[in-house]
C-alpha cells in the first residue's frame, strides 16, 4: 500500500526529532535457486503468525514455506482456560477479581495476547482471528466471559477444517443464537402476528457465506445491462431462512439461573409447536419440501449456502485481506477460489490457507502500490512484542498508565467486544480520494488511534508496562542484542532495516534517522538503539505492513 508523506515529531528529554517519510514502493529481496533470503521468511511469518521472531525466520529458512505450514497445520491448539459457568446474573457478592475474570472478557483477552506472543500454534491464532472477524459474536451482549470461550474454541478448532462444518458448528453455537436472536426463534404465531426473527437469516447470508451481489469467481460482481450489481438475494429469501431458523433452544441449563452455552444448541420440543414446517423457497429457487424436521431443514439449508457459487470467492478474499492484503487482485481471489471449490474438497480451509500463503501474489515481489495492509492494533503490538523476546502476561487489551491510554482497546480494537455484527471495519471500506481503494484497518484509524501507537512503542521501548493488580507480570522486551553494536550507527540501522522493514527502508528515512540518532552521545548506546528502534517502529511504512 503506498505510502504517502508525512512528518512526525518526537522528544525525548531536550532532542526534537523530525522524519520526512517518502512515498515509494516497497521493494522485496527475491530468492535465488530456491534458497529463502532472510527478509523474505521474514515477511513470510508476518502473514502467517502474530509476528516473527528470530528463531522462527531461522526455521523457515531451514524448512521451508511448505514444510512450515504442515508443522503448523499439525501442532495442537492452544486451548482459551477453562472457565465455570455462571448465573447471568452476577451475584451480589461477585465484585473485583471476581467481576472481572467471570463477567467481562478479560480471562480471554488475556489468554489471546499471551498465546499470540508465545504459543506455537501461530497459524491456527492467525486464522482463527481473522474468522473471528468474519462470524463476529461481540462480548458486548454475550457478556460473561464464560459463554463467549466457547465459540472462541470452536473458531480454533474449526480454523483447518470445512467451512461448511464451520457454518453448522456456528449456527448452532449458543453465543451466536444468544447474539443474533436465533435462540428460542419460533414460528409464526397467527394469534399475536409475531414472525421469526430474521437476524440471523440476514447474517448468515450478508456477512458469514455469500454477501449482497453475485460475484464471478475472481470476486468481482456480476452485473446487469447497465452495469448496476445484481443481488444474491432479496427480502423473499430470508423470510424464507427465517422459517428454517426456527425451534432451536439452549441445552439443558447448568442450575438455577445458569444457561448453557458449552453445548449447542436443542431442538426445542415438540417440534411442531416451535419450528416452522412449511415448504422454504431457498437460493437459487432450492425449495425445501413440507413436514421436515427441524434438523433436516437445518442441514438442508446450511447446504444450500454453502454450495452458493459465491461463497468461495467471498470467503476467501476477505482471509486473504487479513493475512495478506487488502486489495488482491481478482487473478490472486480466483485461484484461491478455485482451490475452494475444489471437488471432493470444497471448503478446505487447510487447502485454502495453503493456497493464499503460497501464492505468487503473496510471496513475490509486486510493484502494486496498493499492496499490503495497515496493521491492526493487535497486530502492531504482538509484531513489535514478538520481535524483542518478551516477558508479558498478556494483559494488553485495556491499557492506562498515567495518563496515556496505549491498549489495543484504546486504539480501536478491543478484542472479543466488536461494536457490531460488521467487525471492528468492514472490508469493503475505501480509502478516501484514492479511486476506491480498499482500507479496511484505516476504518479505526485516527490522529487518536496514531498517537496512541506511538505512546506504546514509546512506552515498551523507553520503559516498559509494570505489574499491578490486574496485570501480574507487566509486559517489557529485550534490547540486549541492539546492545552489542555498542552504539554504532549504521549497525543498528541495519539491523532494524532488516527486521523490521525487510530491507526496504528507502535512503531518505534512513539518513534521516541516522541523523537523529548520531545526535546522541555514543556514551549512551542504550539511548541510541532505543531511538533508531522508536522511529522505525512509529513510521507509515513500518505501520502498513508491505
């Protein structure tokens, strides 16, 4: 994506330091004989884990691409902690530590940062997030911490499985039938004139499979003899999966007051009372016959979505704006897609990953200025984190220390507690005078959100956060290995070119960091690193992830 100029100014103590970045287009090193250069792996681990670290670059250049995604497809999950049912009521006497680990989101956030720092199962978190943001269920209704763990866990487990079991095993997960009124859904009661909802019909076919337009494979629309878009589907049809989506409740509770979400969802009995057993006319004119069961017309409709030609295209260029980039030409979407559709595999989604990481389009260098993504709060610290060894207990979502407000919540994200169904942005949001250009991430991105960043990076590059009663470690990382350059200029620059930038830092900004820190006595080496480490860390072109 490219990168457009600006300046930024900085003090630490007496020094003011301005940096012009230049827009350019980043350039990549291309592997020779099919030896995988450093900065390539690099970039590599940036698409398909929470960030690379030294050790992993190693690995990767030893094994391979192809050998990396099969250890990773094989290692086992990181499980969220077991949490214990609770009333949805919290008790009088539940206050503190108790309130906050039973009855907001903080146990998971807290596993997630954590995992996404050391856990091995990297590309499993990576996949798993991104259809987190895909199939959204928001903390902010399902609000204790033990019903969202749950459907977190079903997204891990469903991250290398079937997209189709992944839309049954979600319509039937108890925090989704909780979040978009599926639960207790019934028929038409011709008494009271109420109808089934129909939340969950609309979603289901806007946001989590097909979307608003027919697409061709290469996810560009369809469109009609004036060019206008044509739709999938219209009010008719999801009347219609409103009817299909009726008659399910929650399994049999834990006590008094304490429903369960670890289960999916029953059929609500007796049958004919709750669910609407009347012909459906589904998509593509699919008519679902009379008097089947509630699980029937279930199957049948889940069926009926998936094998939508849309959903390949659909689905798998929003995994590829979250792992790679956020405008993937239509060629790149198409042979995704394809691997999608695959007979006998369709909605692989180990092949799918398989397919969007090894990809020309995402491995070799592109002279598209549009290429690459913003980085996501998340992203932007775990990257930063996991590049300097470390030590946190994962407490980053809420951040306030002083005055300063640096979590990922602060700038924008706060994770599991999306504002809607649509995500924290949605996809299809365009960058402003850019002649539509997808941005997704810049949707949060504010002079706000910006400044933000940069106090964290100051924060864990200048000090680090410390221990309280509701963060037991505090988060710092290591700056001993900048240390060995003893100060020197022009090796500590190169250092942070290649692990940060991958080589593409352009002259400009380097001569102009270089200045900045060959202002700082050489008597102060520490100071120095810290300095070069905080301008890369806060320029546009380390933040757009190339």
């Amino acid at each position: 994506m490219k990168t457009t100029i600006f300046s930024f100014g900085w003090r630490p103590a007496a020094l003011t330091v301005f940096v012009i970045l230049v827009a350019i287009d980043t350039p990549r090193v291309a592997a020779q004989n099919g030896a995988i250069f450093y900065g390539d792996a690099l970039r590599f681990l940036e698409q398909a884990t929470f960030g690379p670290t030294t050790d992993l670059v190693d690995h990767v250049q030893r094994i391979g691409y192809e050998a990396f995604l099969e250890e990773q497809f094989s290692l086992p999950r990181s499980d969220y902690p077991q949490l214990a049912p609770w009333p949805a009521t919290r008790p009088m006497d539940c206050t503190g530590p108790c309130q906050r680990d039973n009855y907001t989101m903080y146990p998971l956030q807290a596993h997630f940062f954590k995992n996404a720092l050391y856990g091995r199962d990297q590309l499993r978190q990576r996949v798993a997030f991104a259809l987190s943001q895909i199939l959204v269920v928001s903390g902010r209704d399902v609000t204790l911490s033990s019903w969202m763990r749950p459907y977190q866990q079903l997204l891990y487990a469903g991250a290398f499985g079937n997209y189709r079991q992944l839309l049954y095993d979600v319509t039937l997960n108890a925090a989704m039938g909780a979040y978009l009124d599926m639960v207790n859904n019934v028929k038409f009661n011709p008494a009271t004139g109420i109808k089934p909802n129909e939340n969950y019909a609309r979603e289901i076919l806007q946001l989590f499979s097909i979307g608003l337009f027919k697409l061709n494979q290469d996810g560009t629309h369809q469109t009609d003899a004036l060019g206008d878009p044509l739709p999938t589907y219209g009010e008719g049809e999801i009347e219609e999966f409103s009817k299909v989506f009726t008659g399910w409740t929650f399994a049999p509770q834990f006590g008094q007051g304490i429903p369960n979400y670890i289960d999916p969802m029953r059929v609500r009995t007796p049958e004919a009372t709750y669910h609407d057993r009347e012909t459906k006319r589904l998509l593509n004119g699919v008519v679902l016959p009379a008097g089947q069961s509630t699980l029937r017309d279930l199957n049948d409709a889940i069926d009926n979505i998936f094998n939508h030609p849309n959903v390949g295209p659909f689905i798998c260029k929003q995994l590829i704006q979250h792992l790679v980039t956020s405008n993937p030409s239509p060629d790149y979407v198409w042979r995704v897609a394809l691997v999608f559709n695959s007979p006998g595999q369709r909605g692989d989604l180990k092949a799918v990953i398989r397919a969007i990481l090894l990809d020309r389009e995402a491995r070799q260098s592109t002279q598209n200025p549009n290429y690459g993504h913003l980085r996501e709060p998340v992203r932007f610290m775990t990257g930063l984190l996991r590049a300097f060894s470390p030590t946190s207990d994962g407490v980053l979502n809420s951040l306030v220390i002083g005055d300063y407000q640096i979590g990922s919540s602060q700038m924008g994200q706060d994770v599991f507690n999306a504002p809607s169904v649509f995500n924290f942005y949605p996809p299809d949001h365009q960058l402003p005078d850019t002649g539509g250009v997808l941005g997704p991430e810049f949707r949060i991105h504010s002079s706000v959100s910006a400044l933000r960043r940069s106090n964290f990076a100051q924060r864990m590059i200048f000090s680090n956060i410390p221990s309280n009663a509701d963060r037991p470690m505090g988060t710092r990382i290591d700056l001993s290995f900048l240390l060995q350059f003893n100060g020197n200029t022009s090796s500590i620059l190169d250092h942070l070119d290649l692990l940060l930038m991958h080589r593409s830092t352009p002259p400009q900004m380097l001569a102009s960091i270089a200045q900045a820190v060959e202002s700082i006595p050489g008597s102060q080496p520490l100071l120095r690193a810290q300095t070069a480490l905080y301008l890369f860390a806060t320029s546009s072109l380390y933040q757009v992830e190339h």
